[in-house]
C-alpha cells in the first residue's frame, strides 16, 4: 500500500477578479501577482468582464500583453464569462440575449487582447437563460472565437450543465467547506468534459483574524465572506484541527482537499500578494501523506 494519495495531476490556474481587480489595488501591484504566477507556471488565467466595475479584464490583458508578445497567445490558456452587464451605480445586469452574448464577447477578446477565447462561461444561467445563450456561443465556437462553452454557477444548475450535450467545462465553488458541487462534478467528468474548481481555499475562512482586517484585501474578502457565505464562515471558524496537523498549514490543508479529488482538472486560485501565489504552487506539487489524506476525509 503506497503512504502518499497521488491526485490526478490538476493544473493550478489564477482567477483575476476580486480584491486584485480593484480600483484600489495599483495596477502595478496587480502585474507583479501575475508576474509571479507566470514566473510559478500558471499558464491557465480566467476572469470577466463584468468582474470589479468591469476593470479586471483590461487589468488582466494588460498584465499578460508582454508575456503574450514574447511566448506568444498560444502558450496561455484565457476563459472569460458572459451573461452580465454592468448597469447604472455599478449594479450586475442579467442579460443573455444572443446580440448581447456577442457583443460582450468582443468586448472580452478586445480587453484580453486576442482574436479567440480558449472558454467562455455563461455565468449562473437559469435553464431558460442556458437555452437562450448557448446557441450564440455555439456559433461563436463554429466561427473560431471560442474553443470551448462552459457554464460558472452553482447547484442545481450545475448539474444540468454538467449533463448538457454543448457544454465544454463546468465551474463550481468546491473546498471543505462547501462540497455541494461534488455530485456535479462527478458527472460531467463522466460525460468527458473538463471540471474547474474554484474558491479551493474557501477565501481562507478559518483565519484567527479573520475578523480583524489589517489590509484593505482583507475588509474586501471579509465583507465578501459575511453577506455571501456566513455559513461557510461559521463552520471554518470552528475547524480548530486545521491548525493541529503538524506540518501542514491551514492552506495546505485546504488545496490538498481539492487536490483529492480526482474529477477536477483545473483548481483556480487568486491573491494579492505575489508570496501567496508562491506559496500556493509549491503546496500544490506536495505530496500529501496517508494520514493526512485520512484527516481530510474525515
């Protein structure tokens, strides 16, 4: 019996949105997080137009423009989402008309800098929104814009998209803390289609000072944390045992859960801090013991 659980070699990618797309956070700060993850092998970089008041996109084809221009567009793999429009006072609109699909696509592909999009996400559709999208973004793959059509949202749309027959890659939030993608998961990678996983480090919840921000990233990923996922909050702050393992950091911890899971392809993370994004790579090409496996399945 083999003492280390060896996944099924999931990429590491990085999400540009949040806290990193921020007005407030330089734009010099925000190319030196990309910098590191090129520098640590992320070639897999997803983001949308609609992220931080429609400013993470250009951030992100800017930061990756002298990259591109030396390696050139192919060695990189770009996902953007579709589905949202930002309105008046910044406010999300829903909006999956296909003139509008198309039209937010070229927004994106002239944002990222590139004539073709390796997948776009339709962003939490219901199931009339799906059948209304999909055929724009089936075309728009015909045409040689796309290569792939994937779908971002959460259960129980997740499941109908990872069983929909024109759906490439699905995308759900999955830590230890909120498994509810699991099922999905499960099934689209039975249907061959690739699965993507993010928040694997559930925005680092469990924290002991997660309720005393020192930076603004952290007011912005705690506001985050108590209106959208208070549950998860709860239930992080009471995993104590994340700290007991000796050896093995909460982080660790919480990547090699998601690591476990042999369904998931990509594993997507984010950061402001180029040290993070470090950290993260060198956690993720760690073998995990069997006893810890154990620990985490438990």
């Amino acid at each position: 019996m083999k003492s280390n659980h060896t996944p099924s070699s999931p990429q590491l990618g990085f999400g540009a949105s949040g806290a990193w797309g921020a007005r407030w956070f330089t734009e010099g700060a925000a190319s030196a997080v990309i910098d590191q993850a090129l520098k640590s092998g992320i070639r897999h970089f997803d983001t949308a137009g609609f992220y931080t008041g429609g400013l993470s996109e250009a951030r992100l084809g800017r930061a990756l423009a002298p990259f591109m221009a030396q390696h050139g567009r192919k060695t990189l793999t770009l996902s953007t989402k579709v589905g949202k429009e930002i309105g008046k006072r910044g406010r999300l609109i829903r909006d999956y008309r296909p003139e509008s699909i198309r039209a937010q696509l070229t927004r994106s592909m002239a944002a990222l800098g590139t004539q073709m999009v390796d997948i776009v996400y339709l962003h939490g559709p219901n199931k009339h929104e799906l059948s209304s999208a999909l055929p724009s973004l089936t075309q728009a793959k015909d045409d040689g814009l796309i290569k792939a059509i994937g779908i971002c949202t959460d259960t129980p749309h997740l499941m109908q998209a990872a069983c929909h027959p024109d759906v490439d890659v699905v995308m759900g939030r999955y830590n230890l803390f909120h498994q509810d993608s699991t099922a999905a998961f499960c099934a689209a990678k039975e249907k061959g289609k690739t699965v993507v996983a993010i928040a694997p480090l559930a925005q680092a919840l469990w924290r002991r000072d997660l309720f005393f921000p020192k930076r603004p990233a952290d007011i912005w990923y705690l506001a985050r944390a108590v209106f959208k996922n208070w549950p998860e909050v709860k239930s992080a702050q009471r995993a104590k045992w994340l700290y007991e393992i000796d050896g093995w950091s909460p982080a660790s911890l919480a990547l090699s859960f998601v690591r476990m899971n042999t369904d998931i392809d990509i594993v997507m993370t984010t950061s402001t801090k180029p040290s993070h994004i470090e950290e993260t790579t060198n956690i993720f090409t760690r073998s995990i013991p069997a006893d810890v496996v154990a620990k985490l399945k438990a």
